[in-house]
C-alpha cells in the first residue's frame, strides 16, 4: 500500500514537471518568434535573446505558481522589475534621440508573454504573441505606409512650433 501512494507521487511530480517544461517551451517558442522579427530587421537582440527572456520568464513564474501561489504576484513583479534592468541597458542615447526604445519594449513584451504561459494562460499569451509582431510589422502594411508617405512629402516642412 506505501510502495503505491509514493508510486502515485511520482506520477503527480512528473506530470507537474512536464508541465513546467511544457510552458517553459511554448514561451521560449513565442520569445523566439519574436526575436525573428527583431533579427530580421536587424536589432542586436534576436531569437536567443528573446526567446531566453521569455523561458526565464516563464520558469520563475511556472514555480512561483505551482510552489508558492500565496504569493506568486512577488515572483511576476521581481521578473517585470528584472526585465526593466534589462532593457534599460539596451536603450542608448544618439545624437537623433534615444535608440533602442523599441527592442527594449519587445523584451519586456516577450517576458510578460512568458509570465503568461507559466501562468498556463495560453490563449493570452499566443495571441499576445501574434498582436506583438503585428505592431512591430506595422509599418510594412500598405496602409501605414501611405500615412507615412503622406506624412513625409518632400518640400513639406511639416508641422511648425507656434510662434511666441
């Protein structure tokens, strides 16, 4: 009878394990996804950068979750504050203005879609996924490309700061 509950144990802490691992690769999944666009514009962080930032995310919110839930909300805001460091380094000041605003943005995106899928919620985060490369596509839809073209005629001075 004991050699039967520690068997079901087992089974239970497997299962929960491969669960764990199952959202922490969904996430880096979607991190991945991610970092593509990014590489493919040709940003410094790419797959791995975002696609670790977003399996980090979700490993310590997968455990805080399943091992700590009184107080889980502790372990997402130490992730957040964690990623804000992180993507304050990423962010430099040119000449033109500050740089980096963007891929500094998208990971702390990709991070919160990791919380999401250690959180299990996976709807949210696929769709959280597919609304971040929509954004950071947006400018190859036609549409935002004749604003843009609009906005930036040649010989247009654009709009002028009031007079004193």
């Amino acid at each position: 009878m004991i050699g039967l509950r520690a068997g079901g144990r087992l089974v239970r802490m497997l299962v929960t394990e491969l669960s764990l691992f199952g959202r922490m690769a969904l996430a880096s999944l979607f991190g991945f996804l991610i970092g593509f666009e990014r590489e493919y514009r040709g940003k410094a962080a790419g797959e791995r950068t975002f696609a670790l930032l977003a399996l980090g995310s979700a490993g310590f919110t997968a455990v805080g979750v399943e091992l700590f839930p009184v107080s889980a909300e502790k372990v997402i805001a130490g992730v957040a504050t964690g990623v804000g460091f992180i993507g304050a380094g990423i962010i430099w000041r040119t000449e033109s203005g500050p740089a980096g605003l963007t891929t500094a943005a998208s990971s702390w995106v990709a991070a919160a879609i990791g919380v999401l899928c250690g959180a299990a919620v996976y709807l949210s985060a696929g769709l959280a996924t597919a609304l971040t490369l929509l954004i950071l596509e947006s400018e190859s839809l036609p549409i935002v490309r004749r604003v843009r073209r609009k906005k930036e005629r040649p010989g247009d001075p654009g709009p002028q700061p009031p007079e004193p």
